[in-house]
C-alpha cells in the first residue's frame, strides 16, 4: 500500500508565536488528555481489549504528547526571545517528571498483558508485521522496567534507580564543577597564538590562566611549545573529576550491575545492549576487539612517525602531553592549507545549492524554499517532495549563532511522519530543523560576504543533514519506529554515511566555488584538504576502540580499578606511560553517566555507514539506484523492521566492517 503524507496544516507554524501562558496551558491540557486516555484503557474489560483499543491507545497519545513538546524543545533551544527559552524549560522539566510518574504505571502492564495473552492470538494473523514488533517491543520495555518481578523486588528497583540517578548528577556535576589551571607566564607563551591568548583570563599579577576547559586546554596542548607547562597541564587534566569521582563511579557501576542481576542479566552491558543493534555485550566485545587487532599495528606506525618527528622539535621521548603538539606541528608541515583560504572556496549558498542536488541526484528529492518567517529572520524553509510531486516533509534551517541559541550542531525532528489514525493509510507530515552556528554573511562596505565554511563545517552540514534526512523520508506506521527513532548504535548511520561524500575529490570539486572569483578550488589543495582529513586516523581510531573496550569491561564485571586498566591500555597499545598518581581517568568521563555501555556505538554506527557507502563506491558515487535503495530500505523504514536486517536488505549481502578497514589503510 502506497500511504500518502498528508500536507502540512497552513497554520502549522503559528507555535512560533506561542506565549509562555499558551505554552503552560498546551502541556497541561495535554497531560490530562494522557491521563484520561490511560485511564480508558485501564478501564476496558480484559475480553473487550483489541489492539486499537490497547496497543494503539497507549502509543498514540505517546505521539500527541511529542507533538506538543517537540515544538517545545526547538523554541527552548532556538527562539530569540530568553523568556520563551527558559518558560519551554521549565514546562519541558516540570512534564518530563510528571510523565514519568505517569507512565510507570503497573497497571498499563496489566493491560497490555491482558491483550497479548488474550485476544492477540485472535486478532494476530490480521495485524502487520510492525504492528506485532509495536506489542513485542513494548512489552520487552514492561519486563525491563521490572514488572515482571515480584513487588518487593519492584520497589528495590525503584530505589535503586533513583540512587543511581543521584549518584549519576553528582558524578556529571563535579566534572562540570571541577576547576583546576595552570598560570602561564608572558615568558612562556611560545607557538601559541595572540588571538588565543587574548580569551585566556589574567591573574592578579597579570599571568594568564589556563583552564581545563576545552577551549583553553585544547588549542594549548596542541601549540604550546613549552614543555614543562604541557606536562603540568595534561597531568591536571587526567585528574579531573577527582578522586570524589572515583568513588562515585565504583558505586554507580556497582549499582547497575545489582539492578542488572535482579533484572535477570548477567551484567549491565548485556541489559544496554539488548535492545539496541548489538543485542549483546559479547557481540561488542567481538566486533572491537577485531578492529582493534587489526588497525592498532597502524596507530603504532602512526607514533612512531610522530616520536621520529618531535626529535626535531627537542622532544626526545614521545610523552603523553608531547602527542597533540608534535601532531599538530607534523599536520602543518605535510598538508597545511591557509584555512580562511579554504573558506573563501566554500560559500554557504553554493555548498547548500549543491547538498540539495546531491539529494535530487541520490535520493530524487526536490527541495523548494518557502517564504515563511519563523521564530528568526535568518531561519529558512523547504518544502520537501520526491521526483513524482509527492509531498515528503518540510525542512528548516536555523545556520547561524545567536545569543542564547543552542550553542552546537543538531537535527531536531518537530514532527514525525506516522499514520494519521491506525489502519488509515495516511501519514502525518513531518518537519526537520537543522540547527548550526556556521559565521555569519557580513556586510564589507556595500557587498556582503557570504557564510564561509570551514571544510569540517561541510562535513558538519552533511552529517545533520543526513539526520534530516532520515526523520524527513520516515514512513514508518508507528512514532516508534519512524523516522530518526531506531536503535541507539544505529542513529548516527544515515549521519555518518553522508560525510563520505565531502571528502571525495568529484564532489569536493563540486561544492567549491571562490566567493569572490567563482572558480572552483584548485586539484593540488584540494588533494591536501582530503589528504589532511586521515592524518593520525588510526591513532584516533584506536584511541576510541580503548575508550569503548574501557566503558564495556567496567560494565561487564570485567574491571576492578579503571583508571589502572585504562593505564594499562594506553602503555599497550600506544607505548606511552601515563603517571600512576595523577591518572584518575575515567573519574572526568561525562559519558559514564548517559553513555555507559555505549560508547562503542560510535565506531559501530561508522562501520555501517562506511560499509553501505561502499556500495555506493562500487557502483558509482551518483547511483541514483544505490541511493533509492538506501531511501527505501533504510531511511523510510525507520525501525519498522530489525534494523540489521534492513543493512542486509540494503547491502544484499550480511554487513562487515572490510569498507570501514580498508579507508584506514588496512590490507
Ligand atoms: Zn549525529
């Protein structure tokens, strides 16, 4: 069955102009209409239950209630106006709670039980195939949560999440709390330039500090050329967290090992993985110690260039605060591009106007600006439809930085396509933001300079723009399977793969085009742009595999003293000591609390990108037959299907990580 979107209503965009009063009374309405909705189905005799009734009754005030909040979430994160900001965060905080409360209800359970041990066996050879995975998947969530288990052991659950959840913030807190620096004399500021020194603070008698914050230590590490203060610094920051942290992340590991075991798992990383792509930590377990056999011999030549490398620089011995700064000096020498030069190549418009016509070429879609004013000036939007005239969804771009605006990269879904009503055949519409903070135009005179990209923001427009495209070409029947909602280790595929594109010389010719002269970038930067882009590659790689093996043995029962074994780890596999005392990582590790027994889902999402782009590498970098298929197979069907079978649809073949090996330089 061919199931239409139907066309976004006119006055879909009036949420722009809500007020924080509309705002409040919107969530509360909606919380009632929730509560009213659950008690319904409560209240349905066990012989009456069907799967409308029950199954689609509890999924799709699920929707509503996104729906309102989605819009909720991009005002918080992209109105101009502070008051709408901070009234959307405190309604999305106060609900989130609620919520919670509200659908941690026994009762739900019983219902759905009572319809999948009742009349589902009836009603099952009628019901699609994604409709059975909506039951299974929901009742999979009901045992996770522990309702299943006996009511003792239920409220032991409950008192051990919400210890966790404590311990959790306070672990994150003190990373965030955590202040330490180093004081730099005028006398010791040598490689490191004006413009970066001019952000440092002074000290009262006029030195500057340097901070673990990112923007101070990262550029630090990789120009100063003092020695010393390097040392001093990197040491300070392996200690981050603190020793308080390291107590904590005992005591969480701990604890969702305990909450694993009642749950019936053999440890914590088997209950995280099971329902995402991996399904099992032994499956992750494999899949990174294979890759890292084969690419850490590479990540050992890579040092070893760079030790030979900072002899010139008067480093003897390669330490591990030497690494960043001899790197940075070899990137320089062997492929250094003036980066405002770069730019200059890469205007905003063009790159945009040449994205879309990849998109057309690829995935047949038509991209038609509408005259819409949002919640800013600047703020664009598409109208989406596919090669026929089909309307597909409407895209949003919000590119530039503004005061108060979210500070990163992102692709928020405002809307998702699912169907309109259970068995209707229609599909709601679905609206995607893209969310950057690329340099502004600026006016010179009477000319304005366009936005310039850096190369890396290409790619970072690619990728959100890969997001996009997933949520936008959903068409999924359920808001649990469509779109950008698949499994965790998953959702950075349809990301990862569009990347592949700007670091090909084709399609890097392709997006340049001189602001001011309209030439394209020469063949020779153009080669050392894409060269530059692989430097350390398999040091980097490696270095993330120890990270993922790291979080995934702490959570297997495997590890007893991490920062030791992380140690250990990194004298293995990089030659390098890191000092007994001042090693307290893993203790200043944000993903330890949201991302544990997770990070793996990194690599593993690039290997699945990596691998079906090589399809497109085999059969030519504009298939519109390889990219048709992508659009079919893996961005319409969201998780309406296994999504390792959807990659074995796609590949035609079972997925490997042969494409992913071979882009690092591995025979
Ligand atoms: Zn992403």
């Amino acid at each position: 069955m061919n199931m239409k979107k139907i066309p976004l209503p006119q006055d879909y965009f009036d949420f722009v102009k809500w007020s924080p009063k509309k705002m409040r009374e919107l969530a509360a309405c909606s919380y009632e209409q929730k509560k009213s909705v659950y008690e319904e189905v409560k209240a349905i005799l066990p012989e009456l239950r069907t799967f409308k009734n029950t199954v689609v009754a509890l999924e799709n005030p699920y929707g509503e209630y996104n729906d309102l909040f989605r819009k909720l979430s991009i005002l918080e994160q992209c109105s101009p106006k502070s008051v709408i900001r901070d009234a959307a965060h405190e309604i999305i905080a106060e609900y989130s709670e609620k919520f919670i409360d509200l659908d941690y209800d026994r009762e739900l359970y019983i219902a759905m039980l009572e319809y999948s041990e009742g009349n589902f066996s009836d009603e099952k050879k009628k019901l699609k195939k994604d409709d059975i995975k909506l039951l299974e998947e929901a009742m999979i969530e009901y045992r996770r949560a522990g309702f299943l288990l006996p009511e003792n052991a239920q409220k032991l659950i409950k008192t051990k999440l919400k210890k966790l959840s404590l311990l959790s913030q306070q672990f994150g807190k003190n990373i965030n709390d955590y202040d330490d620096a180093i004081v730099l004399k005028k006398s010791e500021v040598d490689g490191l330039k004006e413009s970066y020194l001019a952000t440092l603070p002074k000290d009262k008698s006029g030195n500057y500090v340097v901070t673990l914050a990112y923007p101070h230590i990262g550029p630090f590490l990789s120009e100063a050329s003092n020695r010393v203060k390097r040392k001093e610094l990197a040491e300070k920051n392996l200690k981050k967290g603190g020793v308080k942290n390291v107590t904590l992340l005992k005591q969480m590991v701990t604890l969702r090992g305990e909450l694993a075991h009642i749950l019936g798992y053999k440890h914590h990383a088997d209950f995280r993985t099971e329902t995402r792509m991996a399904k099992n930590a032994k499956t992750v377990e494999i899949f990174q110690r294979d890759i890292l056999k084969k690419v850490s011999p590479l990540a050992k030549a890579e040092l070893r260039s760079l030790s030979k490398y900072g002899v010139t620089l008067g480093v003897k011995k390669l330490e591990h605060y030497d690494v960043s700064y001899v790197a940075t000096a070899l990137k320089k020498k062997l492929y250094e591009v003036d980066p405002e030069t770069v730019r200059a190549y890469l205007p905003l418009p063009h790159v945009l106007k040449e994205l879309f016509s990849l998109a057309e070429i690829l995935f047949d879609l038509r991209f038609t600006k509408v005259d819409l004013v949002l919640w800013h000036k600047d703020v664009l939007c598409y109208s989406v439809s596919d090669g026929l005239g089909e309307y597909v969804g409407h895209l949003i771009l919000d590119l530039y930085p503004r005061e108060g605006k979210y500070g990163h990269a992102m692709c928020a879904d405002i809307a998702l396509s699912r169907e309109v009503e259970w068995q209707s055949g229609k599909l709601t519409p679905a609206v995607a933001a893209m969310v950057c903070n690329f340099r502004a135009p600026q006016k010179k005179g009477k000319t304005t300079i366009p936005s310039l990209l850096s190369i890396g923001e290409v790619e970072t427009l690619f990728h959100e723009f890969g997001h996009a495209l997933h949520m936008l070409c959903g068409r999924a029947r359920h808001e649990a399977h469509t779109g950008a909602n698949v499994a965790w280790d998953f959702v950075e595929t349809p990301s990862q793969i569009m990347e592949n594109w700007v670091w090909n010389e084709d399609m890097l010719r392709r997006l340049t085009k001189h602001h001011e002269t309209g030439e394209v970038m020469p063949q020779g930067m153009r080669s050392k742009v894409i060269a530059g882009k692989h430097f350390l590659d398999a040091y980097s790689y490696t270095r993330q595999i120890l990270f993922g093996t790291l979080d995934l043995e702490l959570h297997m029962g495997k590890v007893v003293d991490a920062a030791k074994t992380y140690r250990e780890m990194h004298k293995k596999y990089f030659a390098i000591e890191l000092p007994t005392k001042e090693t307290l990582f893993p203790a200043g590790w944000g993903h330890m609390a949201g991302y544990d027994a997770g990070y793996y889902s990194y690599l593993w999402a690039l290997v699945y990108a990596k691998d079906a782009f090589s399809l497109f590498e085999k059969r030519g970098l504009f298939s519109k037959e390889i990219g048709i298929r992508w659009r079919k197979e893996i961005l319409e069907k969201g998780s309406s299907e296994d999504e390792l079978l959807l990659m074995k649809k796609f590949l035609k073949r079972e997925p490997n990580s042969n494409a992913f090996l071979k882009s690092l330089g591995v025979k």
